[in-house]
C-alpha cells in the first residue's frame, strides 16, 4: 500500500496531540517537526515541505485554534484541509472540446505506463460515461508500442487507429482526427512516442503533434514509484508542453508518496487519475481530499461506496436485502457475496478505507487470503442445491460427506457454517438499523 511510513507518521504525531487537553504553541511545534520529517521520509520535495510546515503552523498558532474547545481537533482539521490544498483542493475533470472530437494526448517517458494509461483513460471514458474513443498509435519508434495498443483495443472493444511505423506521428494525429470525425467518435486519445529520457527531438516531435492536434487535455503519465524523478520529469515536460494534468501510474506499488504529494506544488499541475495496478479497470480519478484523509487515517467512505456501487449490481443488492428481509439468504446468496467482494479488491485494502480501521490494530496482520475464500467456495459447492438453500437442514453426517467432497477437514466446515449463520444473524440485525454486533464481521 502506498503512503504506509507516510501515514503511519503523521496519524502517530497527531495521536500525541489528541492526548493533551489544552495545546501550547510548544506542542504544535514540536508536532509540526514530526510532520516536516515525516514528510521528507516519504520523499516529498524540500521546499515543498518547508512551505506546507510554515502554512500549518501559522494557521495553527492562531488564538482561535490554541483557544477553541477542542484545538487537537482543529490542528488536525488544519492539516486535513492544508494536504488537500497541496495536492490541488478539487477534483478535476476531463474537458471536453466544444466541438467533437476532443483530442487527449498522452506523454511520458517509457515505462511509465502511458500505453497501458491510454487503453484504462478509454475504457473509463467507454463505460462510465458512455463516449465512444478511438486510440492512436503514435508512437512508431517501439513497435512492439503499436502492438501494445492493437492488442487492448482488441481486449476492449475500443477501436485503434494506426499507419505502422513508417508514417510521421504528425500525419497519424491529423488522419486520426479525420477519422474520428468522419466515424462519430467524440475522443480521440494519442499514444505518443517515449523515450528513457527526454531529449530534445522528442519534445519537438511531441509540440509539432500538439500544433496539428490542438489538444484539450495533455496527461502527462508519470511512474509515482520514481518518486522525486517523477517531480522533475513532470516538471521538465510542463515547461516543453505546458501539459494540462498529471496521471500519477503505479500507486498501488509501495510508494513512499512524495510524488503524489510533490507535483502539483512544483508544477502547478493537477494529478488527474491515479494507476492503481496493471488491470485496465484499475483507474481511478484522484480526489485529493480523499486521499488526504486516507493518509490522516481517517478514512475514504466516498471511494469506498463509490467502488460498491460500481462492483455491486444495483438489483442484485436489492434482491440480497430483500432477501435478508425475509431471512432467507442462503449459500448461494452467500457465495455471490464472496464473488463480489472479491471483485473490489485485496479486502485489507478495503477496510483500511473504513474510518478508524487503518490503524486498527493487527489490520496489518489480517490478510485476508483469496485461498480461504476459495476453501470456503469448495465447501459451499459440494452441497447439494437443497442443502445450499437450506442450511439448516445441514446435519453432522451431511457435513461429513461435505467435508469429504470438498476435501476439507470437517472442523472448518463446522466452523465456516456457524460463521455463516453469524454474519446472517449480524446482516440482519445491521438491515434493521442495529449496528451493534458490528465485532462479528471481523471473526471475533
Ligand atoms: P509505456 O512505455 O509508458 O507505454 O508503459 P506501458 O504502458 O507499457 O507500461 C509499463 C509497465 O507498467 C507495464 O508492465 C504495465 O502493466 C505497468 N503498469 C502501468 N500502469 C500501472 C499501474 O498503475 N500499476 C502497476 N502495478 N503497473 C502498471
């Protein structure tokens, strides 16, 4: 998980404060030095850290904050707000031309995902808001590049607009362009060339494409794991081509941050999206208030409903609390419950999204492993479908030719019955609006 150290840090500094009832201007610098090398640990930009300390602190000095009710409460919300700033405040969204079709470009150096960038952007822009893209291969210096994107066009059903590597990528734009008008396609998304490090002719190239494309958005698509490096290339290509965002690629890697936390400091330009793994879904749009409350540990319940809400059928979650109504949630029902949340990703991950869970203890130690999942699916699948239905009718000798089928010892076929008449006794407590009893979901 990125933002570990960084997090951890911060949430331990800010614990301490939580502690004392009354603050001194002492504790908030004594905090603050905990922040600021918190900050430089996680590989943020120097000056940037230097700014983000002195902001905080003026703030947080104040009479208004040392004085009020509850000034632990007020730093921290400092904090929250000042993380935000720096990352850039709002989301920003994709523009659009005002006439079709809008032209996205996609730089970056090699490596840093810009291909792979290129096929989640179109698919995003495909299902979730119904727009029909059409990538271009530009970049005719890495063959196997042109093949990249065929081969994710094919996966998605996105068409791929390409004239082999022989053409100029300026001729590639223009005729891309033509096409997507002539075809009714409203984004025309470029794949251009990249390169180990920048060099002049590239620059050139990437500006002569930019003059005949007139783009509305640049993304440039930066690898977070490079850190620092990724702060200066980010600023190097903003000053060539005055790029309009940032795609900040492989945040689901142990990244200590500072990218994230650096670049729209020192460039002035927005993090748009963020890679979070090598699966094209695995795009989301960067909120940096979220994320600034993901590294406060306190929690990101947008994202969190947002991701169920995209994972879970909307009908199918009726069906479920209908079900749970009626009290008759059976295995079946349970097993597709497994298969969704599967679906959403590592469930440690998914917890830590959880207000006051990222610091829960032991979190760290319960990794949910994907083989308990697959046990417990072995052992709902040699029931017979009347058994599935009717758990109760599941008596010891059932269990043993259960435990038998699924080749798995008959203690945790007991036990994964009784955790299932558990999380069904808890579900149905929590759709009545009773939350307690809560523990149970975690196995204890
Ligand atoms: P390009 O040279 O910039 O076009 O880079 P590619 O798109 O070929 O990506 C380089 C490698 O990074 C590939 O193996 C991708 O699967 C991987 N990659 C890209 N984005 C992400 C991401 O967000 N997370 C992870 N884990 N890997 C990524």
């Amino acid at each position: 998980m990125a933002f570990e150290g960084l997090s951890e840090r911060l949430q331990n500094a800010m614990a301490k404060l939580r502690k004392k009832g009354k603050i001194s201007e002492a504790d908030v610098k004594e905090m603050m030095r905990e922040v600021r090398l918190a900050l430089l640990e996680a590989d943020v930009n120097f000056k940037v850290v230097k700014d983000f300390v002195k902001t905080v602190s003026d703030r947080a000095v104040g009479a208004e904050v040392l004085e009020s009710l509850s000034p632990a409460q007020q730093v921290i919300k400092i904090v929250n707000e000042e993380l935000t700033a720096l990352m850039g405040g709002e989301q920003s969204q994709i523009a659009v031309a005002p006439k079709s079709p809008t032209v996205i470009m996609m730089v970056g150096l090699q490596g840093a995902g810009k291909t792979t960038t290129a096929g989640k952007l179109a698919l995003l822009l495909k299902k979730k808001q119904n727009r029909k893209p059409l990538l271009v291969a530009a970049d005719i210096y890495r063959p196997a590049a042109i093949q990249q994107l065929e081969t994710l066009g094919k996966q998605l059903d996105i068409p791929v607009f390409s004239l082999g590597d022989q053409v100029s990528p300026v001729e590639i734009a223009k005729q891309a362009i033509q096409k997507a008008k002539d075809e009714h396609l409203d984004y025309v998304l470029i794949d251009t060339a990249g390169r180990l490090h920048i060099d002049e002719t590239l620059m050139t190239e990437l500006r002569d494409v930019k003059e005949v494309s007139n783009p509305s958005e640049i993304f440039l698509v930066v690898d977070a794991m490079t850190g620092q490096d990724a702060v200066t290339v980010a600023d190097s290509f903003n000053e060539q081509l005055d790029v309009t965002g940032v795609i900040l690629t492989k945040l689901d890697g142990d990244t200590r941050g500072g990218a994230a936390l650096s670049i729209r400091a020192v460039t002035g330009k927005p993090i748009k999206f963020t890679g979070q793994g090598e699966k094209l879904e695995d795009l989301e749009p960067f909120y940096p208030d979220r994320m600034a409350s993901r590294i406060l540990g306190m929690g990101d319940m947008l994202t969190l409903i947002e991701k169920a809400q995209q994972d879970f059928d909307e009908k199918k979650a009726a069906e479920m609390t209908q079900k749970l109504k009626e009290n008759s949630f059976d295995f079946n029902d349970f097993i597709e419950q497994m298969d969704q949340l599967q679906n959403m990703g590592p469930l440690e991950d998914i917890l830590k999204m959880i207000p006051g869970m990222s610091n829960a203890p032991g979190l760290d130690q319960m990794k949910i492993d994907p083989k308990d999942m697959g046990r417990m699916k072995a052992i709902v699948l040699s029931m017979t479908p009347q058994e599935r239905e009717n758990p109760d009718m599941l008596s010891q000798s059932r269990r043993r030719r259960i435990a038998r089928g699924s080749a798995r010892p008959i203690a945790e076929v007991n036990r994964m019955i009784k955790q299932f008449n558990e999380s069904k006794k808890m579900m149905s407590k929590m759709n009545k609006g009773n939350f307690e009893g809560m523990d149970g979901l975690f196995g204890n």
